[in-house]
C-alpha cells in the first residue's frame, strides 16, 4: 500500500504553549499533510478564474480538506487538544 507510512500511530505535532489546538508538526508525516493541505488552498485560490460552478466545487473541497486537516492534527497531536495557558 503506498500510503501505508503515512497513516501509522504516534505524535506528529506538539499542542500549543497557549490556546487551543497543535503547533507545527515535529514529524515528516505532519509536515507531509500540511504540505498536501496548503497545496490544496493554493490550488482552490484558481478556481474564480473557472467560473461559478468550477468555485463552488473548490470551496467545497476546501471545507472537506480543512475539517480532514483538523481530524488529523488532533488525532496525532502529543497530549491532545485542550486549552493551554502556558504551563507544561
């Protein structure tokens, strides 16, 4: 399977000093999704070119990637999400 490395266990990103959610990935995996993941806002950024139906289509993609980017991200993140108020 090619994908087979991508989807396996650990902490791809480390949770925030302060806030809510992860900060940048600390893995190649997480890099790997944020790449595929800015990649593909980039890519809904040439859909007003295409006409209505071509941005509709893309900013329904758009809304997909982001809530599959937040599944992930909270799924791989060390500690898990809470808010965070400095602290370790």
């Amino acid at each position: 399977m090619m994908f087979h490395g991508l989807f396996e266990e650990g902490d791809w990103s480390v949770p925030k000093r302060y806030g809510y959610g992860a900060g940048l990935p600390i893995a190649w995996r997480g890099w790997a999704v944020l790449g595929m993941y800015l990649a593909i806002v980039f890519a809904t950024t040439l859909a007003p070119l295409a006409g209505v139906a071509v941005l509709i289509i893309a900013m329904t993609v758009l809304v997909l990637a982001t809530c599959w980017l937040v599944v992930i991200a909270q799924r791989h993140a060390r500690g898990g999400w809470r808010w965070r108020w400095g602290e370790d």
